[in-house]
C-alpha cells in the first residue's frame, strides 16, 4: 500500500492514536498459567505460549520506540505460536502507522473475535471504535458468480472461480474486475469505488451477438428489382425490335419492282413506338443496373457485426403484463425501441 493512499484514513489515524493504547505485555504474561478453558488458548502448549509472550514483549518494545516495521516482525512471530487477541490488537496498531488500513482491519476483526474478555478493560471498546471508523474509510465489496467454470479476478489477482463467491473490504478508488470463461468473451466490470460504500456485484456474463444494419431481406430486394428492371428492359428492346421489323417490312412491301416509297400514317407510328420503346429499353437498363450496385453495396455493408451484450442491460422489446382486478381485466403490453 502506498503511503498517502488514504488521506482522510491518515487524518483520524492522528486524531485516534492519542487513545490507541497498545495491550500490554502483562496481559499476555496472565493468560500463560490459566486453567480456564478459553478458546485462543486452545491446542497452544506453555512453551509455545511462552515464546509468543517473548515476541510480544520484544514487539511493544519497538512499538514504543516507534520502530514500527521490526515490531509487525515480531508480531507476525508471536501469532504464529500463539493466535492470541492481544497481538493481533498490537500489530494492528503497527500496521496503522505505517498507513496499512486493509490489514489494519483484518487483526482488528481477530482482536474482537473472542469478545471482551479477552481484551483488558477498555481496549476491546478502543478496537470497535477504530474498526467501525476504519470501515467508513473502505469498502465492503461482495462478488458472486454462478456460471460454472467462470475465474473472477480483481486488479489482476484471481478471487474465484464461479459459482462462488467473494467478501472484502477493499480501498476507494478504481478497481479492474473480470469474469473469463472459455468461450465466452472477456466480461469487464471494473468500477470506481467510493469509501464506505457497500457494494454488491452478481457477475453475469456478456454474451456477443450479431446484427445487420438493416433488415436481411432489404438488400435482396434491391438486387430483385434490379434484376426485375432488367428483364422488363429486355422485354421492352424486344417489342422495339419488333416494331422495327414491322417497320421495314412495310417499306420493303411499298418499294417493290423499284418504285420509291412514302411510308404511310400507320408505318411511321410503327416506327415512332420502335423508337419510344427502345428509349425507355435503355433507361430501364440503367435503372436496374444501378439498383444490381446498389444492392451488391447493400449486401457488402450489411454483413453481421458482433455486438457485445450486458445481460444485465438487456431490455426486452415486449413486455406483457396482465391487469386483473376492479373494472380492468386485460393485458398490458409495453414496447420498447
């Protein structure tokens, strides 16, 4: 932990230590010759008892002198000889001046554990105090998972894998939080947390889904009608052939043995709907081949795009409610675009 990483936590740390007595050495010297059954005595032979009670001894020794990182030492030492209230309320203590507010926690919670007897009079009141003020400086955070095989890390450092869950008091400020599931694309619930706050998280896992900009069938029907105004196209050149040949057929007829010919009314209108008909012909394939490009285009843009989906931000299009009661009995159906 960084020095400095709590400032507010630092504030009431200088403003507690005045009270903050450490336990002292006697306390644990009393507890060596009991014959009363208490529970953080339990499994712990003299000798053990003893050699802790050495440890301690040289811990407030160098608590007092404010050699605060050689006293954790000896802290640390004693409880793995004898798990002992006391200690964990002096290494508390230690650690809080060195700024280390979530371990400063934990032995405070071991302090407490066994009720106030097993604390001198006053202290076990001290070490409730400072945990209930410790815990507004940080925040309580429970992660749960339920999909099978999922690994839940936070800040890079595995807590779990699902189902399971995760309780700890954890300092303010951003946190990187990440389901990974094989399969299934990498779920980011990182956050930003703020001192005191209680939050709870149920990890659900994205799901990608894929979407087309528009609806599948609209580019098909483009190049459809594309392809229909080419066919009416050609249907179109075929009947101005047809006049065309009708046309000549007739100047052919009125020409014969040599003689010159002036087409008649009904010819020239032969070859006036040739004309009109193979003009539309044309704009008819210009029409359809630009709606072929148009729909190629379409089809190319429309291709499925992967779109990663919170299910816990899902929002269902229909909602159907049924209303029963009074004068009112139906359904209510709520529409969402």
């Amino acid at each position: 932990m960084m020095n400095g990483a709590l400032p507010g936590l630092v504030m009431t740390v200088a403003l507690l230590c005045a009270w903050m007595t450490p336990a002292a050495a006697q306390q644990l010297q009393n507890k060596l010759d009991t014959t009363g059954p208490v529970p953080w005595a339990h499994g712990v032979s003299p000798q053990q008892q003893q050699a802790a009670y050495q440890l301690f001894k040289a811990g407030n020794a160098l608590l007092k002198e404010s050699v605060f990182a050689q006293a954790i030492v000896k802290y640390r030492e004693a409880l793995q000889r004898w798990d002992h209230p006391a200690i964990h309320y002096n290494l508390a203590l230690a650690l809080l001046r060195l700024d280390q507010p979530i371990e400063t926690h934990e032995h405070l919670l071991e302090a407490l554990r066994h009720g106030p007897e097993s604390l001198e009079t006053g202290l076990y009141e001290h070490a409730s105090n400072y945990k209930t003020l410790v815990e507004k400086q940080l925040v309580r955070l429970t992660l749960t998972c339920d999909e099978p095989g999922t690994t839940v890390t936070m800040d890079g450092r595995p807590l779990f894998v699902a189902p399971g869950r995760h309780e700890a008091m954890v300092l303010p400020g951003p946190h990187s939080i990440i389901a990974n599931k094989a399969g299934h694309p990498l779920t980011d619930r990182s956050r930003t947390l703020t001192a005191g706050e209680q939050v709870t998280l149920n990890i659900k896992l994205d799901v990608i889904e894929y979407r087309t900009r528009w609806p599948v069938w609209m580019p098909w029907v483009v190049v459809g009608s594309g392809l229909a105004a080419g066919a009416g196209g050609a249907l179109l050149h075929r009947g101005a052939a047809d006049s065309y040949g009708t046309f000549d057929t007739g100047v052919l007829e009125c020409a014969k043995d040599g003689r010159s010919c002036i087409p008649t009314q009904q010819l020239a209108a032969t070859r006036t709907r040739g004309d009109t008909l193979q003009r539309v012909a044309f704009g008819t394939y210009a029409l359809g081949g630009a709606a072929l490009v148009t729909g190629a285009v379409l089809l190319i843009l429309n291709q499925p795009q992967s779109h990663r989906i919170d299910p816990a931000q899902r929002v269902e299009p229909v909602t159907v409610t049924p209303l029963i009661g009074g004068d009112t009995n139906g359904l209510l159906a709520t529409f969402r675009f």
